[in-house]
C-alpha cells in the first residue's frame, strides 16, 4: 500500500514549525558570539562555548530519535517532542541575553553559556521529530518537495531572526534595497520599520548586551511558540497501524522493544546503509565550515572589514559589525527560502548529489571570496553562494538519506544521521581556537577561507554519494 499523495496546504502545514524553530536558531547563531564577547569570552574561548551545540545535539537527537519510534500520545508520534523542544528553546532564548541580571547568583558569561546550552538541546530535540515527521508522512516521490519546502519555511524563519535585531535597532537605512532586487524596485516600496528602525538602542550605556539585541531574542521566543502551535494543531500523523500498512514500511526494520535504548543505537549505528556512509563525509566538510563561519564570522568581519582588533567588543563599531552579520545571515537565508524552490527541478534534471555538489561549490566560493573583499557592501554577493549551499544542506541530504532507511526506524536514523553533523562541529571546536592562536596569527578571516576549503571539498564528495532513490525521481 502506497502513502497517498498530500496537498501542498498540507506539506506547508507540517513544516510552518520549522520557521519558528529557525528563527530562534538563527537568532542564536548571529548573535551569541557577540553576546557571549560582551559577557567577557575571549575570541580563542568561542569554539568552546560553542561546542555545547554539537555535544547536545549528537546526544539529544538519537535519544529523541529512538523514543520517537517507539511512542504514540494524544499529541501523535513525533509532536510531543517538538513541543517540549520548543517550550525549552523558548525560556533559552529570554533568558540568554539577559544573563547580566543573574551576576549576583554566578558569572554573567556562564550563565549565558548556560542558555545556550538550554537552547542547543531544546533545538536538537526540536528539530529531529520534524525530519521524521516529513519523512513518516510523504511518499518518495513527494520527499524531495517536502524537505525543499521545509527549507523555504527555514530560510524565512532565519530570515526573520537573522534581521530582527537591526529590524528593532536602527533599521538598514533608507538607501538600502533588499538583495536580488536591485534596480528592480525602488526604495520607497520599503517599509518604514524596515529602513528607519524602530528605535531600540543598539548600544549599552553599561557595555552589556543591547536592548536590540534583547527584544529580538524575546519577539524570537513567541514566534517559536506561535509557529509550533500552528503545525501542532494542523497536522496529523499516521498511527503505528496505518504506517505498517504502507509499501514501505515492510518487516526490514523492524522495532525490538526488548532491547536497551544504547544497544539499540549502536547496533542500528553498525548497520547503517551506504547511502547514509558515503553522505556522512560530505556531512562532515559542510557542517565543519558551516560551523567555522557561524563562530568567526562576527570577530572576522569586526577585524577584515571594519578594522578592529582582536578582542575589540568596546568600540561601536563591534556592535555594527555584530549587526552586519546578522543582516548577511538574514540574506544567506533568504537566498536559500529563494533557492529551495528550484531544488526540486534541478534535482529531476540532473539528479539529487550533482544538485547537492554544484550548491557546496556555490557556497565554497562565496566563503573565500570574503578574503579579497574591503566594503561592507559587498559582503551581500558571497551569501548569495552561501545561501544555495545551506538551502541544499537543510534538503539534499536528508531527501536521498530518506529513501535508503526502513520507514520504521525512521526516527532513529534521522537521530544517527545527526552524528555527521555534531561530530565535524565538534572538532572544529577543539581545535578551532588553537588553529586561530598558532597558525592564523589571530586573524579570524582565515577561519573564514578554511571553511569555504571544506564545503568545497564536500561538493566534491557529494557526486559519490548513491542515491537510491534517483532512477525513480527521473522517470
């Protein structure tokens, strides 16, 4: 019995959760090396502090991953996870910007690194469930739309959170115009909230952390909720009798209940189809650089392009350079919501892993590209090259890892999929900070070059990858 074919409606349903979950995500990650910076961390410290997203994450996701197979609720299958997730992330999220009020219990930097702990876990348990969720209920032929329009809702919802601190602050100013749309629209079709601001003070009389920077975190908060309320109520899930009905979800696979859940997750691991194998090395390149240029991009941009030193986080430039990297994520993302529609019929022209390969060389190059730019404008064009590797990265991976696991350990193996992406971000975190001091000469920018290196020599990877999967989608 096949899966029936869902309506679009319904696909944008199951994934509107997604858009909040990104917001917050991305709020963190243009943001918390500032926060943490204004808190006290020394730039050779970030890595560390950052190694708390990896850590949850690779032990978080196949937890999640193995009860979430195994559990039906009220709630259904996969949605009582993304809603604790969520309800977690949130409180993070208040409380991350704000741990300057806690200096009287413990030090305001570890009570941020604290958050951001809270966070990363709350987001890892988050956004499994919802790989899986697309994957439980579509067919294959209907997987690769699915996944593309859960990175649309992604971009947008990075979109949202990468651009909500100026958005509060003091706005992009009335000259800009959005990227992509240059000479085609002019400046007055851009709201005033947008160009001007709305008025939020984006430096602190007490050298802390700005009330732009606050607000964003707390408006990002409701929207996490609001946006998993909405696929919560909106979406079903097939019951555990209705999924053993369907073609293929047939004997392979098959749940031991009997087994402990750490012996379940390493004989699961041990028998992890080649697919899943050959993905994990292109996996490592791209979540390595992706890793790298999330970490340094902040102090990379404050020193390359705006001038500063080292460590520099007093002076008002550190803030706007801060605010720079939020508005270029923002872009990288809205890039990437743009670029998610195409991925479909780029994938039925030319196969899921070239489509894959071409976008990390897109992106390879932008990273590198950021080296022998001098303007803060022209920043724009290297997230362009960003922005298709990481709509591919949130898409292409898990569309052709989807159609070479048994559709009842689903959940598990979205979970054990998680550990080629914690596991490059973990070791760019160790040794990221020895790198900087000893062989960058602390100029972050070449964290920066080596990142791109890596999603360049994953593109390359990429075209090995077997898809079992892609004969079908070419018929």
């Amino acid at each position: 019995m096949k899966k029936p074919q869902l309506s679009k409606a319904a696909i944008w349903n199951m994934s509107v959760g997604f858009l909040g979950i990104q917001a917050g995500f991305a709020l963190q990650n243009a943001n918390a090396s500032r926060i943490l910076q204004t808190l006290g961390a020394d730039t050779h410290q970030l890595g560390w502090f950052w190694l708390v997203a990896p850590i949850t994450g690779m032990l978080v996701q196949p937890l999640i991953g193995h009860y979430s197979d195994r559990t039906w609720t009220k709630l259904g299958r996969r949605k009582p996870y993304f809603l604790a997730g969520a309800i977690m992330a949130s409180i993070g999220l208040i409380l991350m910007p704000n741990a300057g009020l806690f200096t009287a219990f413990l030090p305001a930097l570890w009570v941020g690194a604290g958050m951001l702990m809270i966070m990363d876990a709350s987001f890892n348990v988050a956004m499994e469930p919802f790989r899986a969720l697309v994957a439980d209920k579509l067919s294959t032929d209907q997987r690769t739309a699915g996944f593309a329009i859960q990175t649309v809702l992604i971009g947008l919802g990075a979109v949202v959170g990468s651009w909500l601190p100026t958005i509060l602050g003091e706005g992009f100013g009335k000259d800009w115009v959005p990227v992509l749309l240059v000479n085609t629209i002019g400046v007055n079709w851009i709201p005033s909230f947008i160009s001007d601001g709305l008025g939020f003070a984006t430096q602190s009389a007490t050298g802390g952390v700005p009330d732009n920077v606050i607000y964003a975190f707390l408006f990002g908060a409701i929207l996490l909720l609001g946006a998993i309320l909405w696929t919560l109520f909106t979406t079903s899930e097939y019951s555990p009798d209705e999924l053993a009905k369907f073609e293929d979800a047939h004997g392979e696979g098959e749940i031991d209940h009997k087994t402990n859940v750490i012996t379940s997750i390493f004989r699961d691991f041990g028998k992890m189809p080649d697919t899943m194998k050959q993905l994990g090395l292109v996996q490592f390149c791209s979540w390595f650089a992706l890793f790298g240029m999330w970490v340094y991009s902040t102090p990379a941009i404050a020193e390359h392009i705006y001038g500063l030193t080292a460590n520099d986080t007093t002076s008002p430039e550190f803030q706007i350079a801060g605010n720079k990297v939020g508005v270029l994520f923002g872009i990288y993302n809205f890039v990437s919501a743009l670029y998610a529609f195409a991925l479909p019929f780029i994938a039925r022209k030319i196969g899921r892993k070239y489509t894959h390969s071409m976008s990390l060389l897109a992106g390879g190059v932008g990273l590198i590209s950021i080296y022998f730019m001098t303007s803060p404008d022209t920043l724009v064009y290297a997230m362009v090259g960003v922005g298709m590797a990481w709509a591919s990265i949130l898409a292409m991976p898990y569309a052709m890892l989807a159609g070479s696991i048994p559709a009842k350990k689903m959940g598990i193996y979205m979970g054990i999929f998680n550990f080629f992406i914690t596991v490059p971000q973990i070791t760019n975190g160790l040794i990221g900070g020895p790198l900087l001091k000893n062989v960058y000469g602390n100029h972050s920018i070449y964290a920066i070059v080596v990142a791109g290196t890596l999603m360049i020599l994953g593109a390359v990877a990429a075209v090995f990858v077997k898809d079992k999967d892609d004969l079908v989608l070419k018929k």
